[in-house]
C-alpha cells in the first residue's frame, strides 16, 4: 500500500471517530438539559394552590384534582361548581373568570360544531351504504336469474 493510501485511511478513521464524539456529546448534552428542565417544571395543580382563591375556587380545584387522577371516571370539561360559585369581588379576579368562563363556553361551542358536523357526514354515509347494499341486492338478484 502507498503512504498516500495509508494516511487517507489514518485520516478517514480520525474524521469517523471525530464525528462520533461530537453526536456522544450531543446526546448527553441534550439527556442532560432534558432531565434538568423536569424538575423545574410544576403540575398545574401545585401552580394553583400557590396563589390565593377563594374558598369556591379552592373546591373546584380539588374536584378537578380529584377526578383527573381518578381513571374510572370520565374528565367533564364543565364543573357545576364552577356556574353556581359567587364572582369575586376583585375585579382582576373577576374578569380572569370570566375570561376562563368564555374559553370554557368557545370550547363547548367549537365542541357542539364539530360533533353536529360527525353526525351529519354519519348520516350521509349511512345512506350511501344503504344504496350500496340495495344495488349489490339487484346485482345480487340479477345474477341468479341469470343462471
């Protein structure tokens, strides 16, 4: 073998070596910032019992807590405590839930669209099977009295 062969070869293995440190770097790097930013990061429920709520509010987070860690029963996107609770006084407390309210009600109504919407195309697709199985019937019908 040539000296030319032989150092492109040396040279080869340096730049394959080199390139597998750098993506051994990268993933530990990446694993790292992954496993760091987890603890940082708190469940919604810690994050609301920090601030200060009133009393109704206190409930309904709880019963939300309840019911999501409950794998029995259904999640409700809509709480009864929530429409009987009284409106806060303060006014930035107050208008924070009525944003949530018409967030809740935008959801419900995106809800009620789309589920009208899966209805009608059921509907549709209904009656296009029928017609199909009634034309497969006459096919059915015909070839028999054909033979």
């Amino acid at each position: 073998m040539r000296l030319e062969q032989e150092n492109t070869s040396i040279l080869l293995w340096w730049i394959i070596g080199g390139i597998v440190v750098l993506v051994g770097l990268y993933v530990a790097y990446a694993q790292f910032f992954a496993n760091s930013a987890a603890p940082q990061t708190a469940p919604p429920a810690q994050v609301v019992k920090a601030a200060p709520v009133t009393p109704a509010a206190q409930a309904q987070v709880s019963n939300v807590a309840t019911t999501a860690t409950a794998a029995s029963e259904p999640l409700t996107l809509v709480d009864e405590n929530i429409l009987k609770a009284p409106v806060s006084e303060n006014a930035t407390m107050a208008k924070d839930e009525m944003a949530k309210l018409d967030d809740v009600q935008k959801q419900l109504t995106d809800q009620e669209s789309t589920l009208t919407q899966q209805h009608q195309d059921a509907d549709a697709l209904i009656k296009l099977k029928e017609e199909q199985i009634k034309l497969l019937e006459a096919q059915l019908a015909q070839q028999q009295a054909d033979s």
